[in-house]
C-alpha cells in the first residue's frame, strides 16, 4: 500500500533574505535602481500564474504550532449507505456564523487507511475557525477506480446539506488530501459536479459536489508514471496502481493489463482546465515514491491556464513521503485565507 504520509519528518530550516530597502536615508541612484528592481519582481510574484511557496524558517512549520484540536466533535457520521461512508467532524468553538469547511481523505494506497489520521497542519485549521471533516471510503479490493472519486463527491454532497445542522458555509469548500487520499482530492475537485457520480442520491441531488479549493499533499497526478518506480517504501507501484485501476498485474509491462482508454481517463491532467478551484500543493524533494516532479504537471497546466496567484507549490526540501512535519503551515493559511475571502 501507499505508506500513509502524514507522519512528521523534520526538515532543515532555512529563512529567507528581507527584500525591503532601508528607507531612512535619502537613497542613491543605484539604490533607486535597486529598488525599481525589487517592486518589479514583487509585481512579477503577484501576477504570477503558479507560485513558488518560500522554504519555511523554523517558525512557519508544524513543530511550532500548538494545535488544540485533537478529538472530533462528532464522530462516525454516515455521508452513505455503504459501511465504510462515514466521517468524522472537528468543530471549531467559534460561535460567530457558519464555518467554512475542509473535507480531509486520508492516504493508504487505496487500500488502507482511515479518517482517524489526521494531520496536525489539517487539525489546525480547526481552530482558526474551520470545521474539518475527515472522511473514510471504500477500499481496493472491494471496489476500484472511480468509486472512491464519487464516494468523496457524496460526501461533499452530504455535508453541504447539512449545512444548517453543523454550522458550515457551503459556499466555502476545500477538499485536502495526503498521498492516494490527494490524488481523489485533485480528481474529485477538477471534475465537474455530477461526472463521476453513478448514483446521486435524490436529497443530495440539489446540492453540487464542486468545491473551491485542493489542497494536495503528495498525491500521484500520472498513475502512468508511478507504476513505473521501482518498488519502495514497501510499496510496488505497479500493483497498487493496477489494482486501484481494476485491472491488477499479470506480468508484463507496467498496467499492460488495462485498457488504454481507462488509464487515460484516471489521469488527473487532462481533466485540468482554468475553472479549476485554487490549489495548494506540497511534495517532499527526496521523496522516492511519487517525486516532486508529479507536481509538474499541475504547474505546467497552472501556469498554461491560469491568469491568477492561486496555485502554490511547497516543495518540502529534503522530506520523503512523509511531509507534513515540513509543510510552510504559515504559507498555507495564507493560501486558505485568500480562498476565505476569495482574493486570489
């Protein structure tokens, strides 16, 4: 399976140089050039259509947070009719209005895993004033690609029905995922509502499963790609990507076993386009499961597409699989707080 990769693993700290000019002193010629010089870069950060997230120093990460929220407020809420469509919900203490809402999916391979994990940068949302709901779903071998896709967009579905009952704004949904869980947060928040959802319930079917941000921790965007790594972390990719496809090894090459129009269709590139909500990426630079150049992709589409900031990138320096000890939390509120307030 694909090792869940929210486990810690510390990287090495590194602080950014300041950019702004002394302004006490009347400034010279190459010194108003020098600063001509820095606005225009700035200008060129603000417009840019996929950004760079700035290696953290050793206060912007996890380590230094203290996280409240440890135990759901609800638990083993049923989003589904089948056993494993269940949730749980982290709920802030505000009491000012509804909260906005963040449905975590947790990692495993596809097929393993559960809502229990979930991340301390996650859970830290909670108390910034968002409600967390972390979802479980159904698992390799018992069903394959794309039920898990549609199960997230049930739940999705679900919890802005219930929006009254928990105190959630439906207008103000990101999806996040680690590892498999970030591969069905990137498919379910890039395809339509209603595409991939077999069956939509007759009360949920008001209710769009289309949702206003993605964050994506790890997660495979070229499942062409992966099967292609050689075993690690215990982990064969050809496997695990030929079984989540429904189509396991039998020898051969790489997913030889899986019609070439399925494959296609898994991929997460061709369903980008420039309707796509705002994403937040974080992919470990040494990571030897699904290299940070998965994120590529996504970039390179961003940056085809896009004429807004709002995809950032944290390449995690020195991090394996197992990132989210080294994420910029701080760069990631401020990508949540412009999906908030929607001032990208």
């Amino acid at each position: 399976m694909l090792p869940d990769a929210s486990a810690p693993e510390p990287r090495a700290a590194r602080t950014s140089n300041p950019t702004s000019p002394n302004r006490r002193a009347a400034p010279t010629a190459p010194r108003r050039l020098r600063t001509l010089v820095v606005i225009g870069l700035l200008a060129a950060v603000a417009v840019c259509s996929a950004c760079e997230v700035i290696d953290p120093g050793p206060r912007d990460t996890i380590g230094s947070i203290a996280v409240a929220a440890t135990t759901p407020t609800v638990t083993n809420v049923a989003y589904g009719p089948e056993a494993a469509q269940r949730l749980d919900l982290y709920l802030p203490s505000r009491s000012s209005g509804s909260a906005p809402l963040i449905v975590f999916i947790h990692g495993g391979g596809w097929n393993a895993g559960d809502r229990t994990v979930v991340p301390a940068p996650i859970r830290h949302e909670v108390d910034r004033g968002w409600a967390v709901a972390s979802i479980d779903y159904r698992l390799v071998p018992d069903v394959s690609w794309p039920t898990p896709v549609g199960d997230v967009k049930l739940a999705v579905r679900f919890l802005k029905s219930k929006a009254a009952t928990y105190h959630l704004r439906p207008d103000r949904v990101v999806l996040a995922g680690v590892s498999a869980g970030g591969y069905l947060a990137l498919f379910a928040g890039t395809t339509p509502s209603g595409s991939y959802e077999p069956s939509v319930p007759v009360d949920l079917a008001g209710f769009s499963s289309s949702v206003d941000g993605i964050i994506d921790w790890v997660g495979p965007t070229d499942l062409t790609s992966l099967a292609t790594v050689p075993p690690t972390l215990g982990v064969t990719p050809s496997v695990m990507v030929g079984n989540f496809l429904g189509c396991p090894a039998s020898g051969g090459a790489a997913l030889a076993g899986c019609p070439p129009d399925l494959i296609a269709d898994a991929e997460i590139a061709p369903h980008l386009d420039r309707s796509d909500p705002p994403m937040y990426l974080a992919y470990g630079t040494a990571d030897p499961l699904v290299p940070v150049s998965q994120s590529d992709v996504l970039m390179a589409s961003a940056k085809a597409q896009r004429t807004k900031d709002d995809v950032w990138r944290d390449k995690v320096d020195g991090a394996s699989h197992f990132v989210d000890g080294g994420v910029n939390v701080v760069q990631q509120d401020a990508w949540i707080d412009k999906v908030l307030q929607q001032s990208f």
